[in-house]
C-alpha cells in the first residue's frame, strides 16, 4: 500500500514555494520521496526556503520567476529542468490578494490578481504539460480556495481568479486526460497564512471563523500535505478533474 504514495524518482515543481501553503506542500512531497523545484518571485524568500528543506536532507533546487511573466516561465521551466530533470508533478500555488469594494477596486489590482492566481496556472502549465504529454504520464495540481466556491464581500478578483482556477482544473483534465495526465484541484479553507493575517487580526472574523468550522479552528498549511502527496501519486491515477475541499467542513455547514 505504501508504494501507491511513494514519490522516489519523481521531480515537483512547486510556485510561489517560499513560505506558506507552497512551501508546506513542497515538504511533504519532498519527504514522500520527490526531488523538488520550488519557485517565487522572492528570490531572497526563496533561497531561504531552499536552504532550509536542503538542510532537513532533502532534495531541492529553486527557480525564481514571476507566473504571470510568459517569457520568464518559457526560460526558466527548460533551465530548471535540465539541471533537476524533468517535472513529473506541478503544483500551481502561486497568489496574491488586493480585498476593496468592487465599485472602487482599480483595474490595475483586478490585473494584478487574475494575471498571477489564474493566467499564471495557465502559461505554467501550458510550458510544463509538453513534457508530461511526451513522457505519456504527469501529475497537476492547482491550488485554489473556498473563496472560488462560496463570496463574501470585497474579494472580488480573488473570488473571481480562484473560481476560474476551479474550471481550468476541469478543462485541463478533459483535453489531457488521453495523455495519462491528471489534473485536480485542492480547495483550502481559512488558513493561517500571510494572505490571511488580516483576517486573523480581526478579531470579529476570527471568531467567526472558528463558530462556522465544524473543526473548530483555521486550518494550518500542514493539514493539506496529505492531499497533496495523494494527488501526486499513483494512488490517484484514476482521479481526475477534482477539487478537493480541504477546510474542516466549512463548506458543509455555511
């Protein structure tokens, strides 16, 4: 049993892997085995991150670039590649938040975050697919968020990129499924990360959050581990075009 999770002799290519979600993630893949590659645009963060999975013993060498840059991604995916071989498992994790009313949101913020939590899945993927469409085998996983499943005021271009994540993951899954390639989805709940230290100081919204979860507490970048390696592996070869929800039952109970 333990070999369907086993990632030994796979590479993982995680974005926006310097803190958080990404590079929670990253451990747990690394640990299951896989040799990684972690992406930012923080090239600083991103040394740090490096150094410090090398340091627990595992294998992993970074590749800064912007998502949202086509001509970064196009230079930077091949490079990473030849040096830490080719990408068996993408992870597409990379975003950024901009929260105002939507009446007075400016178009450069509504830009800024389609460009990077939608637009960025698409032209890394797209660079990234080729390899696994040759090799006839690959493992895709796009991050995406409650906030893509159910609104609330003032996230608009969040709720709009996440939303969209969700149908890309699907329309993905259609058009490369032939290819032995899956592609899912995993949907976190309020986590505590730094996108969300905002939330996490109101102290209203906080309270909120713990009445509304069936578990009682914001969720922690380590609780998606599990999911990630399950989607990564061979356990979920027959598992496509998913999202799965990973948010102590939030969604159940709103």
């Amino acid at each position: 049993m333990s070999a369907l999770f086993d990632l030994s002799g796979t590479t993982a290519l995680i974005t926006g892997a310097a803190q958080g979600i990404g590079l929670a993630i990253a451990r747990g893949l690394g640990q299951a085995g896989a040799a990684l590659i972690l992406n930012d645009k923080n090239q600083d963060a991103l040394e740090n991150s490096v150094a410090t999975l090398a340091a627990g013993g595992l294998r992993v060498h970074g590749c800064p670039f912007d998502v949202s840059d086509a001509a970064q991604i196009r230079r930077s995916i091949p490079a990473a590649e030849k040096t830490a071989g080719p990408i068996h498992i993408l992870v597409n994790n990379a975003g950024i938040h901009r929260r105002g009313p939507l009446e007075d949101l400016d178009e450069s913020a509504w830009r800024e975050v389609l460009n990077t939590n939608l637009t960025g899945v698409f032209l890394v993927s797209q660079q990234v697919v080729r390899g696994m469409i040759a090799r006839g085998a690959g493992k895709i996983i796009n991050i995406a968020s409650i906030i893509g499943q159910r609104g609330r005021a003032t996230v608009a271009p969040y709720m709009a990129s996440k939303g969209g994540v969700i149908m890309l993951t699907k329309a993905m899954a259609i058009e490369w499924g032939k290819y032995n390639i899956q592609v899912n989805c995993i949907g976190p709940g309020f986590m505590t990360t730094d996108l969300n230290l905002p939330l996490m100081a109101d102290a209203q919204f906080d309270a909120w959050v713990r009445s509304h979860t069936p578990a009682g507490r914001w969720g922690d970048p380590s609780d998606l581990v599990g999911t990630a390696v399950f989607l990564a592996s061979r356990a979920s070869d027959f598992v496509n075009g998913q999202t799965i929800f990973v948010d102590g039952g939030i969604l159940a109970a709103l």
